[in-house]
C-alpha cells in the first residue's frame, strides 16, 4: 500500500523540519510504504544507536497526525513517552520541540551519559 498524495504531502513537511536537526531520510521503500518518518544515529558507550521516528493518522479524525519515536535503551523504549500530536496544517511546526525532548531523554540514557562521562577513555578500553 502507498501512501496517499495527503499523507505524503504530511510527511515530506515533517521530514523537512527533521533534517534541520540531523534526521535522515528513509529509503524510499521506508518513505512510501512503511509509518517510518526519519532516523538518528546518536553515539553512546555501547556505540551508535539509532532513533526512530513514526508517524500514524489518529483513526477517528484523519487531519490529525501522531509522531511517535522509538531508542532502545536497557531492554525498553526510553521514548516511549515522547510523541507529538497536532494537526496536519501545522504539525510540521512543532517538531523542533518534539526533537529537543528527544534529545534530552536520550542524553539521559545509560550508554549515553557513560559516554559524556568517560568519553573516550570509554573507547580506548574495548
């Protein structure tokens, strides 16, 4: 299934914000059939991890779109809590908000704040 010319037109503007703040672009196999919005490599003790970004339409009013994000960290999601909701005209505005939460819960993973800590002594270790 594609995506319709609406959605598409959604994600491409909320994919446009992302990339000012260091998302990249799916492939377009990910960009034209799957909810993945954009992806983020962040370092951290254990090496690159990647966040995701998701997007979904709220099933009873369809100009209402839901970002969801994903950052596996200690066997659970650490974003699970951190989505953005709004509609579809301005969504795209409130993204660098929705990204600088991001930031601040993955900054504040394990693997992460061992990384700020230690630095590269972490590195020279392995």
């Amino acid at each position: 299934m594609t995506l319709s010319d609406e959605r598409l037109s959604v994600k491409l503007a909320v994919l446009k914000e992302l990339q000012q703040f260091g998302w990249q672009l799916p492939d377009r196999l990910g960009l034209m059939h799957t909810s993945i919005v954009s992806f983020k490599e962040y370092d951290s003790a254990v090496g690159k991890k990647m966040a995701f970004i998701y997007m979904t339409r709220d099933d009873l009013d369809h100009n209402i779109t839901h970002l969801s994000s994903v950052y596996e960290s200690e066997g659970r999601n650490a974003l699970i809590t951190t989505t953005l909701t709004a509609h579809n005209e301005v969504i795209h505005k409130k993204v660098a908000r929705f990204v600088s939460a991001i930031d601040t819960v993955v900054s504040q993973t394990y693997a992460v704040r061992l990384l700020l800590k230690y630095g590269s002594s972490i590195a020279r270790q392995s």
